[in-house]
C-alpha cells in the first residue's frame, strides 16, 4: 500500500511515462534497503510491549483489591462479569441498545444537519457573514446547559436526549462545512459551471468532496460530543441506558458494575472512533495524496 | 459585420471590478468566426483574464454584450469548453483522470460517456493513466487531463486561458502541437489568451493585441502561415519572424511602463 500510494519528488516521472513504469520507479524509490528490521517485527514488539504494559496494570490492581480491603477496589473478575453481562440478554436491550440508538440517532441527525446547513451557508457566501456570529455563539454554548431547558420542552423522553445529542453534534460539524464549503476554489466551481452543472448539483459533486477533509474533522469532534451528552442526559431523568446503569450501581454501591459500565462506555468509544476515522482515511486518500504534491 | 459567422462576438464590453472604479475592459469588441484560431495577447495584468471569463459566460459584462452564435445566454453556452492554466486547481482531486474527463457528462447514457472519455483520453496520449488520479501526474500529463475534459464535452468553441504557462518549455512545445492537431481535427473556433507572443503567433490564424488597461482592441493582426504549422520550419520562416515582430513591437508600445513579467 505505500509503495504505490504518494509519488514523492524523486519519483515524479519524466513527462509521458506510462502508468507501469511509473509504478517501478515508486516501489524502487521506497523499496527494500530503507529499514533493516523487517516491519512486522518492529509491530510485535510494538504489540508485545503494549499488552504487557496493560497485563502489569490489571496485575497491580488485582494485587491491591486482594490485599486492601476497600469498596472502590473491586476485584477485577467481578468488573469483568459486569462488563460481559452487559453485551448479552437483558442488560443489552434494556441499557447498552437503547443507548447506541440514541447516540447514533443524534449523531446522525446532526452530523446530516451541520452538513447540509454548511455547505449550503458556506457556498451561498452571501449569508455567511450574516448567520455566522449566531453559529459561533451557539457552539460557544457548553451543550450540557441546554439539557434543564430541554427537559423542560420535551420531558424526559428519548426524543429529548436523542434531540440534545444532535444539538451538540450538528454545531461543530456545521462550522467545519462553512468553511470546507468557503474554501473550495473558484476555478473548480468555474469548472463545474462550464460542464453546465445547476447550483445543486455543484453542491452535491463539488463542494460536497472538496469539503470533505474539514467536514470530517468537524465530525470526529462530534463523536466525541455525541458520547459525552449520552450519558449526561442518561444521567437525567432516565428508566434505562448505560448512564442511567452506571448511576443504578453507584446508588446500590455496586463498585464493580459502575466500573463495569465505564468501560463498556470505553468499548463504545473506541469503536466509533475507529470506525471513523478507517472511513476518513478511505474517503480522504486523494486529499493526502493531492497535498502532498510538491509545490 | 453579420453576426452569423462569427461563433463569439463580443461587442463593446466593459467590465469593472464590483466595488471600486478600477476600470479592465474598455468598449473591448472582439469576434472569433467559425473554425477560427484567435490569439489575445497584451501587457501583463492587462485583463485578459476577466475577457475570457466574460466571453465563457462567467462574468457578466457590465455593459455592452456577449453573444454566442448571435445569441446572448445567462451562463455558459453548452458548446463552449475551458482550459485553464491552474490545473492543479481546475481538475478535482477527488476523481480519477478518466472520471474527470467524464465529468460533465453525467446525462448521457452510460455506453456514449465511455465511448467519449475513451476518445478523448486517445486524442491526448492519456489512456494508460486513466484511472489514476491528477496529482499522481507530471504538470504537462494534468494539462492534457484538463484538454481531454474539454474536448470530451463535444464542444465547438474551445477557450484557453494561458494553458501552457505552468509547464516547462519541452512540455509547452508538445502541447502547443497536440493542441493544434485537436483544434484541426474537430474544427473547432478556438480563443487563445496567453502573453507568450511567440506561441500565439505560431498556432493562430489571427492575433489580437490588447492595451494596457482598461483593455481594449488595439490592433488585430492576420497570421497567413497557412494551416499546417511545424515548430521547426514555421519558426524559421522569414514570414513569421517578420509576424513576431509585428505583433511583439505592438504589444510592447503598449506597455508603457517598464516590462513587467508577472503572466495576468
């Protein structure tokens, strides 16, 4: 893959060379030769070090919940019951799926929303500075504060939280879109223009891809948001979810399952995150690619 | 002074940036008949830009009129195609060198676009690097990626805006034949905007030079070369050399001041 992935200057080829020679001149350019040590050796190691670092930590609590004699200091095989009774029968309907189904319903919801709405401000450049202080200011606004306020209107409902989490989640990826949108040159729009392409079809095959990059930055800081307000509004007013789990135990001194709950919450996390961001890399290959030009 | 001939007329045009009293096209009249290769040339910074992009149909004149086979049109005429000297800016990153070329061709059915994106690819030596990306190529392979998108729409009028500006002089050379071979093939009426006096006297048939700005029409000039044109014995010919003359004596009385050397 990255043998044939960026041609660097040195690769660049003479005008006129066909595709397979160029190919050759990239594998020769970053071939054998370069590291001494075979790849997959260095990542065992890699590997090796990262799950023995983790192995020492789990062994020095282990060691202290044994030894002390203290509530907060579960042992780990009860967190690990804990966090495996929560991905099967009744706690995963009833805690873990209905919490992925807010957060991905009000992620989605506003990452959809702060898409459309950016683009469509920023490649309307006119109202731009017109809406834009009121976007700031609304992203200013840390999104936990408006949960009273949505209590308020829409009680304590799924609809509330699904609603405040795609609050949170549409501002940074709309101000992201704005600017992607600002940003897309002239002369690719003028292009888009000469192929007879109506406005929102540019915006669709044009200033959709070329915002990509920031789009997509803007989303990874929506995940992130997306988390944190589901289990804050799960913390409110809430009959199930992994907030609400997390809260039950901590009033049942459950230490283990409170734990438990945290790093269910952990799992999730991670694999959103890493979800995204394996789509942005395959999305924003030609971006890398095209940057790296020289000049 | 019928206006059936000509493909692109512009009458009395003037243009000033929005805003402020910086005056670019003065009264510029100017046409292109059928089959014709034009060439504009003028001092740098002179507006030769802004009279492509209101002869594209991008800008709207702020008086006077641009008409496209007699007509005048909201937007870019469908016949009409653009080459622009940024390809690093104009093809878009994101598609492959074939689906850029087949990039305004989205409402034709399936089988023709091929068949266009093939052809056009042919036409500019590109087929082997249709499925990589632009910025995978060299300058002058990305140039001829954006004159295969241009030709692949059908078009009759072609404009090229200093097309071989950014690559380097053997490059140039090359192109400036591959360019004239399409031009010839597909009969199109072609509008060169460049500040290269030697290119433009070499590929077109007449040479218009612009003054300084606001710019206007100041001389137009026949180039009667004939059709075929060799890089070698055109070039050498005592008729071109006296051409050259001609037109760069023309373009340097116009530019007043110091010669600039920015391209504009």
């Amino acid at each position: 893959m990255s043998s044939k992935a960026i041609p660097t200057e040195a690769a660049q080829p003479p005008y006129g060379v066909p595709a397979e020679a160029r190919s050759k001149v990239r594998s020769a350019a970053t071939g054998p030769g370069r590291s001494r040590v075979p790849p997959w050796r260095t990542r065992l190691w890699q590997l090796l070090w990262q799950v023995g670092f983790v192995v020492v930590l789990l062994a020095i609590w282990e060691r202290a919940a044994k030894t002390a004699d203290v509530p907060y200091l579960p042992p780990l095989g009860d967190i690990a019951d804990g966090y495996v009774s929560l991905f099967h029968g009744e706690l995963l309907t009833q805690e873990l799926l209905p919490s992925l189904y807010r957060v991905a319903t009000g992620f989605g919801i506003g990452v959809a929303v702060g898409i459309s709405v950016g683009l469509l401000v920023g490649y309307l450049r006119a109202v731009e500075p017109w809406v834009r202080p009121v976007l700031e200011f609304n992203r200013a606004i840390p999104v936990a504060a408006v949960l009273p306020g949505a209590l308020l209107l829409f009680g304590a409902t799924d609809t509330m939280r699904v609603l405040v989490i795609a609050f949170g989640c549409t501002f940074p990826v709309l101000l992201a879109a704005i600017d992607g949108a600002r940003r897309v040159d002239d002369l690719m729009l003028d292009s888009a223009r000469i192929a007879g392409l109506s406005r929102p079809q540019t915006m669709v095959r044009v200033v959709f891809p070329a915002a990509l990059p920031q789009i997509l930055a803007g989303v990874r800081i929506a995940l992130g948001i997306a988390l944190i307000m589901m289990v804050i509004s799960e913390l409110i007013a809430a009959d199930n979810g992994i907030g609400q789990y997390i809260l039950r135990n901590q009033r049942l001194f459950r230490t283990a399952d409170v734990y438990a709950g945290v790093l269910v919450i952990g799992t999730v996390g991670w694999v959103f995150t890493t979800a995204i961001l394996q789509a942005e890399k395959r999305m924003l290959r030609w971006h890398r690619g095209w940057r790296s030009l020289p000049e | 002074m019928t206006n059936d001939a000509s493909v692109v007329a512009v009458e009395q045009v003037s243009k000033r940036y929005a805003g402020n009293s910086v005056q670019i096209l003065d009264q510029l009249s100017l046409r292109v008949t059928e089959g014709e290769f034009l060439a504009v040339v003028g001092p740098s910074g002179c507006g030769k830009t802004t009279l492509l992009r209101c002869i594209a149909g991008l800008l709207p004149p702020d008086s006077g009129q641009v008409l496209h086979r007699g007509q005048q049109l909201g937007g870019p005429p469908p016949w009409l195609s653009i080459v622009f000297q940024d390809y690093n800016r104009s093809l878009f990153p994101w598609l492959s060198v074939r689906r850029n070329v087949g990039f305004g061709l989205r409402k034709l059915p399936r089988r023709e676009r091929d068949e266009r994106v093939r052809r056009a690819l042919a036409a500019v030596n590109l087929e082997d690097s249709a499925d990589l990306y632009p910025w995978q190529l060299s300058g002058g392979m990305q140039q001829r990626c954006a004159l295969a998108r241009a030709i692949a729409a059908s078009p009759q009028v072609l404009l090229l805006d200093e097309p071989f500006a950014s690559v380097d002089a053997q490059t140039r050379i090359d192109l400036q034949d591959m360019v004239l071979g399409i031009c010839r093939e597909l009969r199109l009426s072609t509008l060169l905007v460049t500040h290269d006096i030697e290119e433009a006297v070499f590929m077109a048939d007449r040479v218009a030079v612009l003054s300084t700005r606001p710019a206007r029409v100041v001389e137009e000039i026949d180039i009667d070369l004939g059709p075929h044109r060799d890089q070698l014995t055109t070039k050498e010919s005592a008729r071109f050399l006296e051409l050259r003359h001609r037109v760069f004596t023309e373009v340097r009385r116009q530019a007043r001041p110091a010669p600039a050397t920015a391209g504009g």
